[in-house]
C-alpha cells in the first residue's frame, strides 16, 4: 500500500523531534520557567546602565525599579530595585493603551466591532465626531483638537485637564467635547484622550454588565494574570490612557502573547490580523518630522519600523521590535526574531534614559541564534 505525503511528514516530523531539532515552547504556569544566564561582562554593562549608583533622594537620571527578560519563554534574567518587588504591582502609565489594545483584541476576535466602524456606533456621545472610525483612535489619529503636555506645560494640556481637572468625572466625555481639527485618519497626534474614548466604546461593544470584568475575563485570566489593578474614571470607565498596574511578570505574559503572535498555548487567544494590525505603522505618519529615537505609531503599540526617508528608531535592536511605552521610562519590548520579551518599570525624571540604549544592552547579553 502507498504511503501518503502525510504520513511521510509525520516520519520526518518524529525524527526531527527525537534528534532535537523540534523544541517544545515554554509556556508560564502559575509562574515562570527559569533559565537565569550566568554573569558576563555584557550584563555587568546592562546593569551599570539600567541600575547605576544614586542617591536614593536624587529625582534625575536612569532609575530603574524592575528590569526583567524573558527568552523562549523562560526568564533568563530579573532583577528588582526600591520597593519594586516580584509580586509589585507597578503603575504602568501610557503601557495601559497597548493593554487596552490587547483587549480589544479579544473583543475584535468575538466579533464585538469592527475597525471601519464609526465610534458613535458603540459610544453615542461620540456623535458629534461621525467620520471617526475604531482605527482612527487606535492610531492616534483621531483629528481631535488635541494637547498631549506634562508637567512642563500644564495649563493648556487637555492630558492634565482629562486626568485631574475639570474631565476626571468623564473622561470620554471630556474627550468628545473636544472640535475636529484635521480630518480623521490624516494626522498623527498622540492623544491619551483617544485612548479613553476607545474603553468607553469598549463598554458599548461588550455590553455594560460584562464590561466590569471585562479585561479580567477576556485577557488577563486566560493568561493567568493575577496581579492586575485597572483604575475607573467615576463614570465607570477604565483609565485606558494611564491608570493600569501589573507585577512585571504579568506584563511580560502581555509580551509574550504578542511575540507569538496571539497565540497562548492552545488557544488562538487573539486574531492574527489583529496583532498584525497592531504591527502596521499608521499609513500617514511622517517620520520626518518626529524627534530622533521616536519610535513608530501602530494599532496602539510602537515600532521600531524603518520608513522611507527615515532611520530606524532603535539602531541596535531589530527592526520587527515593538513595544509598550509609558511615562518616565515604563517599557513592554517584544523582539519577536530574538524571541525575547523585555519589561522595565522605571522612575526617569529627565531624558538621559534611552531605549535603543537598553535594547542594544539586553540583545548584547541574552540574545541568542534563533533555532530553526
């Protein structure tokens, strides 16, 4: 009888797996595999560069309270400082829009939206704003008359006002009441008030009772996430731009979701597409005009894309990099070529940190060949 190709494959399948060629993935458990890598000299410099010597008053320069790396899955290196601990739940700031990112995820892959959708379609008050589309907000590109200013520049910042001001009793609402000034999709503008109203369409596509426990039923639990605090503005709605908290190990679960392309063991936990589209730089930017190390804006993740006319915004880190960034140093970096995932939780209070500084750091000291 014929042996079919199949069954052919299945052979060399078996064979390949019992000469070691074929490795079983690590997946985390209740916790983490570990693998910790031997001191070298290039961690001795990752080290001297993410926790130098300092005074604990001093407020300039790289602080950093947690640096952990995972590689295949197991984590190779962790290391804590201050009160950071394990099992901290550190404010994670702006990282909270990719988590939001990742949320919708799992609502997009249950069929609760679509991208080309109109906001006001989940989230009435928007309706003001009809040419809006879910996409636009995901690429900060609402057209929103919008001020992205800190604590350099706070009283004509409409984050500062959103946050603790006259919008805290309604962030989405505080963001819908704001005019049109370009037309949706033409320009980027980061915007921590698109990022809100996104978790209040959120709310309108799951429906307001499952809302609540939202992130917790569809993210968090399915990847064993347990140290997770998410603020709400006092309509109800999660601070999507800024108030997420997670232990470094449960964001690096996040990370590696992400570098395997939504995929947690068994489980096709998000859509390809939806991680791809996280993945696609918004078609309009014009990297000419961002400051140099910026990186790229995606579907609420940042990437280390190459674009005509313009370095990549990490030299020396891969260019299928992307990450999670927040306030004063806050990093989630998924090199998927590397296989690594990268968490940083920080206090930086002056521009001497550098990302593509820690990456070329963390590449030089754990990065291996990646096995066929």
């Amino acid at each position: 009888m014929p042996v079919s190709l199949l069954h052919w494959f299945g052979l060399i399948l078996a064979m390949a797996s019992s000469a070691g060629l074929v490795q079983a993935e690590s997946w985390p458990a209740a916790d983490w595999p570990l693998e910790p890598v031997p001191a070298s000299p290039a961690i001795a410099e990752l080290e001297a560069y993410a926790f130098p010597a300092r005074d604990d008053e001093q407020r300039t320069g790289v602080r950093t309270d947690a640096l952990l790396v995972i590689r295949d899955g197991r984590v190779v290196y962790e290391r804590y400082a201050g009160p950071t601990r394990a099992a901290t739940p550190h404010l994670t700031w702006s990282m909270s829009k990719s988590l939001l990112a990742t949320t919708l995820g799992v609502a997009y892959g249950q069929g609760r939206f679509q991208l080309d959708a109109p906001v006001a379609q989940y989230y009435p008050p928007f309706a003001r704003h009809p040419g809006i589309k879910v996409g636009h907000l995901l690429n900060w590109a609402s057209g929103l008359d919008w001020r992205e200013d800190y604590e350099y520049a706070p009283l004509k910042s409409s984050v500062v006002a959103m946050l603790y001001t006259r919008g805290r009793a309604d962030m989405a609402a505080f963001t819908a009441a704001h005019a049109d000034a370009v037309a949706p999709g033409t320009r980027f503008r980061y915007s921590s008030g698109d990022s809100n109203v996104l978790s209040a369409a959120l709310k309108g596509m799951v429906g307001a009772e499952a809302y609540a426990d939202y992130p917790w039923t569809a993210l968090f639990e399915p990847l064993g996430i347990t140290s997770a605090v998410w603020e709400t503005d006092p309509a109800g709605t999660f601070i999507a731009s800024s108030y997420a908290y997670l232990s470094a190990r449960d964001l690096a679960r996040v990370g590696l979701l992400m570098q395997r392309d939504g995929r947690w063991g068994e489980q096709q936990l998000l859509p390809p597409a939806w991680v791809a589209f996280n993945r696609t730089p918004l078609a309009t930017y014009q990297a000419q005009t961002a400051q140099a190390g910026d990186a790229v804006p995606g579907g609420h993740w940042w990437l280390n894309a190459e674009l005509p006319g313009a370095a990549r915004p990490w030299a020396d880190a891969p260019a299928d990099a992307f990450a999670a960034l927040g306030h004063w140093g806050q990093g989630l970096y998924v090199l998927p070529t590397e296989k690594l995932v990268i968490v940083r939780y920080a206090d930086d209070r002056d521009a001497s940190f550098q990302h593509n500084q820690l990456l070329k750091r963390v590449t030089a000291a754990f990065a291996r060949e990646v096995q066929p």
